[in-house]
C-alpha cells in the first residue's frame, strides 16, 4: 500500500508538473533545426548536448579507446577523475572501481543502459569487460539515484556498444608480447535497408605473473584465457518504432592465488587453485515516437553470471565454489515534449535479482520503482534538472530519492556554472543477507547526501580549457563488517570529500595534452580512520602528438598517491608513478600496425596489498580492414 500511494505521489508531481508546464509552454513556437553536438544520454536517459549537461560526465569515445590500443574497459577507466581502478593482481584478477571515495558497490555499471552489478555482492567486476564492440563509455559522478536507483550513490558507468554504420566491413586484429600474451579478433559492422549490425569475437591468452606479489616470494605464474563474443542489431522499423537487440557473452579461465594453509599468509602462491567465469547478457530496447510531442521506450534485459572455483588440494577447501547470479530488468519510459522549454520523463522499472551458492543458498529479491524527471533549457544559456524516485524493495521497503542540478552558461565569456544536489542509496546485497554464517537479514540500505558545485572554462576554442568541481557527500547506515558478531552491521557513518581539476591543452593541432588531478579525503566516522584503497591524490597526464599524418604516438603518465589497505589504517600502501607509451602507423588505409610499452620505467609498486603487478612489458600488433 505504501508503495501504491508514493507511486502516485510521484505520478502526481510528473502530471502536475506536466499540466503548469503545458498551460505555460505549449503555445510557443519550435524554433528551427539545432546541431546538437556532442550527446549524453546516461545524464538523464534522454541525448543531451554535452555542453549542456548539469552533472560531472565524462565520455570516452572509441578513437581514444582506440588510440591507447587499450584491452580492456578498466584499463581506459584508469584515466577519469574522481576514479579509482583496483585489481587483484594481473589480468582476470578481481577488478573493482570507487568513484569520489565510494565504495564499489556504489557505482552502478550499464551496458547499454541495463544493470549488470552482481547481486551477490552489488559491485561489477570488470576483469573480463574487453573493449570489443563498445562505442563509447559515459561516465556520470555523484549520486544518479533519483533516476537509477540502488547501486548508483557514487555514479554511473554506462558502456554503449557499437551501432553499424556505412558499407558493410570486415575488421582482423592479432597482437602479441610480454608474459606469452596473444589476443586475436574478429569485427563485422555495416548497415542493410531498415538494418544496422555490429559483431565482434576476440580471444585474449596470457601466461601472465604471480597474483600473489612475487617479491615476497611467489615465483608460479598465473595466466588467463578469455573469450568474448559481442553484437548489436538494429531494426527501423519507420513509424512503427525502432528495435534494438544486444548480446554479449565473456568466458574466462584464470589461475589465481590463495592463502597459505599453514603460515594463513594471503595472497600466497597456490598451483592448484583455478576460476572459471561465464556472463551473458542480453538486452533489447523498443522505441517510437508516437505524437509530435510524446515518445516511449521499453527496454528488456537479463543478465548471468556464475563464478566457479576449482582446487583439488584438500586443505583449500574454500576453494572449490559455484556461485550464480542472474538479474532481470524492465524499464518503460515515456518523454513529453512540453513547449521548447521542457522535457518531462516519467517512468517505472522493475528488477528481479537471484542468487544461489553451491550448498549455501538459494535466494531472491525485487524492487519496483517509478521515477519523474524535468529538464529545463533556455536557449543556450540555463538548464536545470530535478527528480524524483520512489523504490519499493521486497527486503527493505520504501526509498525516495531526489536530485537537483543546474547549469549557467557565458557565452561572451565561455564559462559555464555548475551545481547540484542529490539524495543515493544502496541495498544491502544478497551476501550482505543471506551468506550462510555471515548474513545479517536485518539490515538497512545504506543512504547518502552530496552536494556539489564546479566550472567549466573555454579559453581558446579546440586549444585550451579547464574544468573544476567541488563534491562532499555524507554516508549514513554504512554497512561494515563487525569484528566482534562477525556479521555485516549498519552501524558506520562516513564522509568523503574533494576536488576534480582538468586542463585540455591543444597549441597546434598535432599536439594535444589532458590532464587531471583528484584530491580526495575520506573519514570513517566510528573509528576517525581513512576509507581503505581511497587515495588521497591522484593525476593523470595523455601526451598525443602527430608528427606525421599516418603516425600518432601517446604517452600516458599516472600518479597514484599514498593509501591504506585495511580499515584500521595500519597498512600502508605506497605511492607510485606509472608510465605508459603507444606509437601507431597507418602503413595503408586499410593496414594498421602499432606498439605499446606498459610500465617503460619498470617501477615495483602495488595496487592492492601482497598483490602483483606488471614489470615492463611490450606489446605489438596488426589490423586489416577490408
């Protein structure tokens, strides 16, 4: 019943909102075509010109993929600001990111629009997430809640596949280099009358290093093998509508390490210790215009993953696991054109999650929701966004989010103004629950508080501009691990706060330079210590030079500073300066080769602690397009 009545609240608010608007709004004549630029869509669900957006977004578009001849999503993500990337040792290790000092779980991953966080542990491991077959990645900081809601209190990562386009072609890739690596793939795109397809099948094998830190004594190598295959089908269907299909299957082998059964020494070289990981996800996605102010979309999506550990050493009993998750999603979505002001979006989503342990458990949960959003523009000058969400959990109950966001720009000046406010939350995950010995079936979703004001400033247009942003959130009911009942409890407040400072700099146009600084303090306020794997600094610097027209070299430096690896502060880990190095040629427009060397200083330095990294490494390869 609760649930009914803010349902209709929230309906309320959108129809009311709709009708002011309607009675102000609807006479004024459309003005004529506009060039939109640039677009987000993760901001709001709808294209927006990048320019325009409210919010801390930053988008990374398939030529930058591309230029840093990258494998892997976290690889790429590295790069943003206000964003962390651990791993766990070397490829198919454990991979999470904290976005402005949140935890993992507090980001919400998007493959074209649809959640794919595990419900076993609310973060996304992106180990396995190659860049094959992705378009672009838009990335949305600060609590995107009011829209998405759980999982979404740090941000959003929303990875947008490739749409086909142009003639039908054919792309083959092979590379090769340090650690016995190889990877090979296969790309099909074009369009038909009516029809568009993107296809991708890539193959990723290492004999990799130790995951456990070879400097503290653990020779055996642990390698990798990956398989991913990966398409997108669109349909346009005139004035019926158009319809999207999405696919994407990953599968992975990967030797990892464990602890030692007789000294407990984690990580510790372990031979025998193997982990098989399969996803898939599926999504579709309907759309049509039905009026000339009224559109809709539906969007489907389903999405397993299953880890399965396998050790035949009798002491390494933990080991030897089968662990499913699966998640099932819809989200309708109606947009009402209000005047040349206004855009209304109204919508309800629905996510039904399960998960099931090998002799543990076998469990389920499902949250409805129903959202209202406004974007307001004038002209080109001010916009502002606010909504609204109310959740209703079968576990926990009822949530409301909100959120408030405007921008102010200067044209005379090329300045534009930033500011926002939003209300986050995350559930606690079907592990936090439900894991048999460690569950607490009482517990309450985390909730959090963010304000946040910034700027963005264009000197010279196409040669320089910076950026800053000022973000303070609060975390209340902070779900942590009790020392003393050894279950997850709500008893943790904390606080993280910071800046994100970013200079484009492009003298001539062969010359470009990104930079960005991250300084970040975070505060657990039980215990007055740092957040664990948060550090307090961090800053990258791209150097993409062109000294020829068919060369193009890029030098990547990053700076991690110091951090803490536990809650109670008493294990540092240190501070290090990476340095990355690309260099490509086009021998023909259709034959491609390129270089890269990986940590060309050979720095020793650690992400997390007791776990390896990758010495100095090289890496070369070839594609044809044909």
């Amino acid at each position: 019943m609760k649930f009914i009545q803010r349902s209709l609240f929230v309906f309320a608010i959108g129809f009311g909102l709709l009708q002011a608007l309607v009675c102000v709004d609807f006479a004024q004549e459309a003005g004529g075509p506009v060039e939109l630029g640039p677009v987000v869509v993760t901001a709001t669900k709808t294209e927006v010109p990048l320019n325009e957006v409210a919010g801390s977004v930053t988008v990374i578009t398939e030529d930058e993929i591309q230029a840093k001849k990258a494998r892997t999503v976290l690889e790429v993500l590295r790069d943003v600001p206000g964003m962390d990337v651990v791993q766990t040792g070397g490829p198919g290790g454990a991979t999470s990111v904290f976005i402005r000092g949140g935890n993992s779980s507090h980001t919400l991953v998007l493959v074209n629009g649809m959640r794919v966080n595990s419900p076993m542990t609310g973060g996304f491991d992106f180990a396995d997430l190659t860049v094959d077959n992705i378009e672009r990645i838009e990335i949305v900081r600060g609590p995107q809640s009011a829209l998405y809601g759980s999982e979404a209190i740090g941000g959003v990562i929303n990875i947008i596949t490739k749409h086909g386009k142009g003639a039908p072609s054919v792309s083959l890739s092979a590379e090769a280099g340090s650690y016995r690596s190889f990877r090979e793939s296969v790309g099909v795109t074009g369009t038909m009358p009516s029809l568009d397809y993107s296809l991708a099948v890539a193959r990723f094998d290492t004999a990799g290093f130790s995951s456990a830190d070879r400097r503290n004594g653990n020779p055996e190598a642990d390698g990798t093998g990956n398989t991913t295959l990966a398409s997108r089908l669109g349909w346009n269907a005139g004035a019926i509508g158009k319809l999207e299909l999405t696919a994407r299957y990953m599968t992975s082998r990967t030797d990892l390490d464990g602890c030692d059964p007789v000294t407990f020494v984690c990580p510790a070289d372990d031979s025998n210790y193997v982990q098989d990981h399969r996803v898939l996800l599926l999504s579709g996605r309907y759309s049509r215009t039905l009026t000339s102010w009224w559109s809709q979309e539906l969007h489907l999506g389903f999405n397993r993953d299953e880890l399965t550990g396998h050790d035949p050493d009798p002491a390494d009993l933990f080991n030897n696991y089968n662990i499913a998750a699966q998640n099932r999603q819809l989200d309708w979505l109606h947009h009402f054109s209000i005047g040349t002001t206004d855009l209304l979006t109204i919508g309800y989503e629905h996510d039904g999650q399960a998960g099931r342990g090998k002799d543990a458990f076998d469990k389920t949960i499902s949250n409805s929701a129903v959202y209202v959003q406004n974007q307001h523009q004038v002209s080109d000058l001010f916009s502002q966004v606010v909504g609204v969400r109310a959740d209703y959990n079968s576990r926990f109950g009822d949530v409301i989010t909100y959120k408030a966001e405007a921008a102010y720009r200067v044209p005379m000046t090329g300045t534009k103004l930033r500011a926002a406010y939003g209300t986050g939350f995350h559930g606690p995950t079907l592990n936090d629950l439900f894991f048999p010995g460690y569950g607490n079936p009482d517990l309450k979703p985390e909730t959090s508080e963010t304000i946040e004001g910034g700027f963005e400033q264009i000197l010279f247009p196409d040669a320089v501009s910076f950026r800053g942003t000022y973000f303070h959130t609060s975390f209340d009911n902070l779900i942590v691990f009790d020392s003393t009942t050894f279950l997850p409890e709500n008893i943790g407040k904390a606080m993280a706060k910071g800046a994100e400072l970013e200079l484009d700099l492009s003298p001539v146009k062969a010359v470009t330079l990104k930079t960005n600084y991250t300084y970040t303090t975070t505060l657990n306020e039980e215990n007055g210590q740092e957040l664990p794997r948060r550090p307090r600094q961090k800053a990258n610097v791209g150097l993409s030079v062109l000294p020829a027209p068919l060369v193009k070299l890029l030098l990547d430096f990053r700076y991690v500073g110091k951090r803490f690896d536990d809650t109670a502060n008493t294990q540092p880990v240190g501070a290090y300066t990476i340095v990355n190095a690309t260099g490509s040629f086009d021998l023909t427009s259709k034959v491609h080769i390129f270089a890269r060397a990986e940590n060309l200083f050979n720095r020793k330095y650690e992400e997390i602690l007791g776990y390896g990294t990758a010495s100095r490494s090289a890496y070369g390869g070839l594609k044809v397009t044909f």
